[in-house]
C-alpha cells in the first residue's frame, strides 16, 4: 500500500523517527529475552504506528499489517532497476497502480540474485529476454526526490542487454517503450526520479564510469 503525507515538508523527521523506533523495536523483539523489556519494545512498536497513522491516511490497522509486522533483525528491503537501452533510449514500462513510466523492476526476491531479479523483472514486466551485464548504482532511496514512505530502501540498477523477445505488457504493466534522454515521460517517482534517468544515460555515456554508491 501506499502512504501519503498530509503535509510533508523536506524538514520535517517524523517518518525517519518512526521508521527508527520501528527498527529498534523489532530488533529488540527479536533478541531481548526478559518480560519487561520485551513490554517495552512492544511499546515502542506501538509508538511507530501511531506516528505514522497520526501523519497519514492510513488506519493503525493498515500501518500494523504493512509496517510494524515484520520478525528478525531489522534490515533495510532492496529495489532491484533493469537499465536496459536500445541506442540511445532507455527502456521504460508504464505502471498500471499510478500511469507513470519507469525502469523495470521491483522488490528483490528470496531465493533469487539481484541479476536473476533484473531478468525476470524485465521479462514480466516488458516481455524482452535480457541478460544482465554490470552494477551501475547503489543508492538509498532517503537521500533521493522519492515521496515518502514508511520503509528503508537501497535501490539497485543493474545494467542489462537484450537478447531475445519483444515488448508485451505484463500484469502490472500498461504500455513499453524506449525513450530519449529529453523526452522521457511522466515519471513513477515512487520508483524513479528524473535525475536517476538522467544519472542512468552517464552510464551509457560513459561505459568507463564506476559504480555509483550513495
């Protein structure tokens, strides 16, 4: 699901304090064997969903089933981006949840390689067989223009190579198209902002240029 912010401003903390004590909750849920302490750290896991549905649209509910029930050390969850090009077009898909464009991709998924994730993911999503060529970027979804949202993300861009296939549409994809790097679409900035496309054509740009990890 998907949070908005009543009124978010750049300074305000009050989702990274929440993502905080959530960090710190679970973690403590997870390790700590004495009643009290564990009292507490349910407490603190409580304090974090109300932060959270006091500032958004959410139901306590909602932020407990999506937010605050998770078990085991507390890790930051990973995005893994196709970066595909033909020429000089960058290959994006339009999401079916909000009509803007974006590079393939998703959640990385257990069992599977962040590069096994890039080739399925173009795959379902845009209907093309890749094969996976370099780690382009490493980056932490806070320090970027992304809306706001209640987890920690490391975002992953693997740089890709089509070998087969054609563009279809998948189930969460409307439309597939390459694009220039002055024509792009209107963006998912859920999952990427124009200035990570931007950073994505250096890369094309530049086939020297080193691994990006911020």
């Amino acid at each position: 699901m998907e949070y908005t912010a009543r009124a978010t401003r750049p300074e305000e903390k009050w989702l990274e304090w929440a993502k905080q004590i959530q960090a710190i909750a679970q973690t403590g849920l997870t390790y700590c064997k004495d009643v009290y302490d564990l009292e507490r750290y349910e407490m603190l896991r409580e304090m974090s969903v109300d932060i959270l549905a006091n500032y958004t649209f959410a139901s306590k509910d909602q932020v407990r089933m999506s937010f605050a029930n998770e078990t085991g050390y507390a890790t930051p969850k990973v995005d893994v981006r196709a970066v595909v090009f033909k020429g000089n077009q960058i290959l994006l898909v339009r999401e079916k949840v909000d009509g803007a464009w974006a590079l393939p991709g998703g959640w990385a998924d257990i069992g599977c390689s962040p590069t096994e994730v890039a080739v399925k993911e173009v795959s379902e999503e845009a209907g093309f067989t890749v094969k996976a060529k370099r780690l382009l970027a490493v980056l932490d979804k806070k320090y970027h223009q992304h809306p706001p949202e209640p987890y920690h993300v490391y975002k992953l861009f693997i740089e890709c190579e089509i070998v087969g296939g054609e563009a279809a549409v998948g189930t969460e994809t409307s439309a597939v198209q390459f694009f220039a790097e002055h024509d792009l679409p209107s963006l998912s900035l859920e999952r990427n902002t124009p200035a990570q496309i931007r950073t994505m054509f250096e890369f094309l740009k530049d086939p020297h240029k080193t691994v990006i990890v911020d």
